[in-house]
C-alpha cells in the first residue's frame, strides 16, 4: 500500500507531465506567436486552466495575413481543461 505522500508525488508528476505536454501543443493551435503564461490546477474540478497571450510578434503576423490591416492585441484567452482518468494498462 503506498503512502499519502508517493501518492501526493505521482499526482504532481501527472500534473506536471499535462503542463508540459499543454506548453509544446497550445501554440499550435495558433497561426500566429503565443506565449503560454500560467498554467494551474484545480483540485477541486480535477481541470487545468491555461493563460494565453499573443506573443511580441502577434500583430505583425496577423497584420501580414489580414492584408495589411492594423491589429490589437490586448489581452489574454483562457482555457480550461477538464482531466479525465484512462485505464493503464
């Protein structure tokens, strides 16, 4: 039987393995620069929030695809993903 904390320690290596894998695949979902800013957990809804802001280069880039126009890029979008449990095998 294992200890509440090797128990503690595998939730954080899972948490930290979905920041990750978050970190490498939310950019590119994106046709222009992002930078990913906070990621956090949610023990309570078992979900991951994840901050995203246009990176430096965001406005040129998007003004390069929409014809020359002037972009904004205020702000930031939020995301949260709700974890689900798998059978391993």
């Amino acid at each position: 039987m294992s200890t509440l904390n090797e128990e503690m320690a595998d939730v954080r290596s899972e948490v930290d393995d979905v920041r990750t894998q978050l970190r490498e695949e939310v950019p590119e979902c994106f046709e222009f620069d992002v930078t990913v800013g906070n990621i956090t957990y949610n023990a309570n809804s078992n979900s991951v929030s994840v901050t995203v802001e246009p990176s430096s280069q965001a406005r040129e880039q998007l003004s390069e695809q929409l014809g020359g126009v002037n972009v904004r890029t205020d702000g930031m979008l939020e995301f949260e993903f709700r974890l689900t449990e798998s059978s391993r095998e």
